[in-house]
C-alpha cells in the first residue's frame, strides 16, 4: 500500500489532534496499537500486563495542549530546531528567575556525570544516597569516578548528617535526588536547604527535582532560590514525569555560572541535539496551569488511595510525596513482583539492599484498582 507523504502527515495530525480530546490514555493506546487488538480482553494467565506501574510514568499526562503543539508541528519535520531552543530556554529561565546563561537544556544527569568524573583526574568522588537513581553516578564511574554510597536513615530518607561526614577533598559532588526515588520521600524543608547551602561551601551539590513538582509545596522546597543567590547548587528537573513526556525525554538544569559555561564548552544543550517536537510539547506544558493543577491533585487523589490500602493491610510504608508508593512486603521482590505480575500488573524492580521492599507507580484510577485489588489478595492476612 503507497500512501503520500502528504496523506501521512496528515494522519498524523489528526491522530494527535484526536488523542488531545482524551488525554491519559497513552499507555491503553499504545498497548493496543502493539497488541493489533482494542478489545482490552487479556488474561493473567497469559502474562499480559493490563498495568504497567513500574517506571513512575504519568499516564494522566501529558497536558492536552502539548499533544495539540505536536499536531501543529508534524507538518515542519524537515526543519532543523533554531530558535526554538532560545526561546524555550529563556521560558525556562523566567520561570526559575534566572539568567538564560544559566539554563542547561536536556537530560544532562549522565554528561555531567562523565564531566564530574574526568574532573582532577581519576578518583574523584561523588557523594549519593542508596538506594536510590544512579545514572550521574553511573556515567562518572565510567571514566574513573568513584561513588561513594550513603544509606538512607531509618524514615529512609536522604541521611543529611551522614551524607556531610562523607565530603572530603576528593569530592566533586553532592548528588540528592528530592523527593527520593525509590522512596518518595522529601526532606524537611528548612533543614534540606541549610543542609544544602553549607555543603555547597565546600563541594558542588546537585539536587535532582524530578518528582517535587507532585506536591503542592513545590517553590517552598525547591533548592533553586540557593542557586539563584549564587551558591554552589545545580537543580536538575524532567519533563517524563509530572508532564507525561516519557517519550519524548527532555530536562534541563538550573545551574551555576561557571558550571553552565563548562557544560556548554562540551556540546550539552546544544540546539542541534535537542528536538523540535520535544520543545513544542515541554513549552506548551509549561504555559498550561490548569493541567499542572489537575495533575497534581489526580495523583494526590490516588496516592492517597494507596496509602489507605497499604495501612488498611497494615504494611509499613514511607510517607512518599512523588507519583509512586514504597512498602515493605517481608518477601524477596522478586517473588512479590512475579505474584503481581500473575495478575496483570508489574511493578517496579528490586532496590538493593532493600531487597524485601516495593515500589509501585501511580496509573490510571483503573490500573491503580487492579493493582489494589491484587495487593489485596496477596497481602490480606
């Protein structure tokens, strides 16, 4: 079958525009677009998985101005991405009260990893809490960087005192991520940033805000106002998860002067690597209020409907703020995780060493329901 460019553009457009009208069904969509089948009968003897709650996606995402940005841009896929760049750069900069300069585009966690390992030669370390996201440590112990891993405190949370009494003079950084991942949990507030303004004195500190923008208290414990007053503080932020844009990923960090002119000597954030589509739909999120709104309290919704389950079952959990709930289920995760998926639903990996702990994302009120009901079955005394 011949189809014209012109008719597959076209296509695509009015696919987009038609998923604008029903925006936080992206995974049933695209699981009927892989299965060929939108009946939605599948079976848990079969292996299917009906909710895939395991990578802290949002599927109530992403806002439906984005999806309709992408529409009005699938008809200049031939242009290379120009301007877009620096006026999405500078959206970013006025939102975070910043210099543009000072504005990092993409997913820079690992390139700055890999800057952070080189740096001062081999044996450079850097300081991070475990369990816990790795890729920045990951990519600086490829090239001779050496992680230094600090468990979590009891409430399992960032342990700030033990994270301090490991900075020496071969740390290069300090890497947070709040709230954390695996266990949602937010530091407190006024603690965290002097917390983070006194080690700043001594080493880079870098917080990754992936998730804070769940919570309703988002400019309070943002550690970007340290940034902004000139301390030595590097706020990383995505568009994969509150926005919904998994799959189209782009970030973008908040970073002091010194620190952005070095990344930007290296080619990170340069406009030819970013993509036009990605812009249209991150700008567009940005300028959508009410979808920030909405997401934020449909997800508080839920995660309050879990932490009701998981005290209901009497399973201890962490007082998680993100899109994602993290309990203990005295069971290897392996095993946890084989029972859930018996009944359609996978749920994230195994953290080390909190092999007997799990960690399941927010989905759809319906996946979230099934996912509940299986917790149910395999937890109910």
């Amino acid at each position: 079958m011949t189809v014209s460019r012109r008719a597959w553009l076209g296509g695509g457009g009015a696919w987009l525009a038609a998923a604008a009208a029903r925006p936080g069904r992206a995974f049933a969509l695209a699981d009927q677009l892989r299965s060929g089948d939108g009946s939605g009968a599948t079976a848990a003897s079969s292996g299917a998985v009906r909710a895939r709650l395991s990578l802290n996606e949002n599927p109530f995402g992403p806002s439906p101005a984005a999806i309709a940005a992408l529409a009005r841009h699938t008809t200049e896929l031939c242009r290379y991405v120009e301007s877009e760049a620096e006026a999405f750069a500078a959206l970013v900069a006025g939102r975070e009260h910043l210099p543009t300069d000072q504005i990092v585009l993409g997913e820079i966690l690992e390139s700055l990893g890999v800057m952070l390992g080189l740096a001062g030669g081999p044996g450079g370390e850097i300081v991070y809490s475990v369990p816990g996201y790795t890729a920045l440590v990951d990519a600086a112990g490829r090239v001779g960087g050496v992680g230094v891993a600090v468990p979590l405190n009891q409430r399992l949370e960032n342990d700030l005192p033990a994270l301090a009494a490991r900075v020496n003079a071969k740390t290069r950084a300090v890497f947070l991520v709040n709230p954390h991942n695996p266990s949602g949990t937010v530091s407190a507030g006024t603690t965290f940033k002097a917390f983070v303004r006194e080690i700043s004195q001594r080493t880079l500190v870098i917080v990754d805000e992936a998730y804070l923008e769940f919570g309703d208290d988002f400019v309070q414990r943002t550690a970007v106002d340290l940034t902004r007053a000139g301390a030595n503080v590097a706020v990383f932020r995505t568009f994969s998860k509150f926005y919904g844009l998994g799959a189209l990923p782009l970030g973008y960090a908040a970073v002091p002067r010194t620190l952005a002119q070095q990344l930007k000597s290296q080619g990170v954030g340069d406009p030819r690597s970013l993509n036009a589509l990605t812009l249209a739909a991150a700008t567009a999120s940005l300028n959508d209020a009410s979808f920030a709104t909405s997401t934020r309290a449909l997800v508080a919704a839920e995660r309050a409907r879990w932490t009701a389950a998981l005290d209901a079952l009497k399973l201890r959990h962490t007082d998680a703020r993100g899109n994602f709930v993290f309990f203990e289920t005295g069971r290897p995760n392996a095993e946890v995780a084989r029972a859930f998926l018996a009944e359609g639903v996978k749920i994230g990996r195994a953290f080390p060493p909190l092999d007997r702990w799990a960690r399941i994302s927010i989905g759809l009120p319906e996946e979230n329901a099934l996912a509940r009901a299986a917790l149910k079955k395999l937890f109910a005394p």
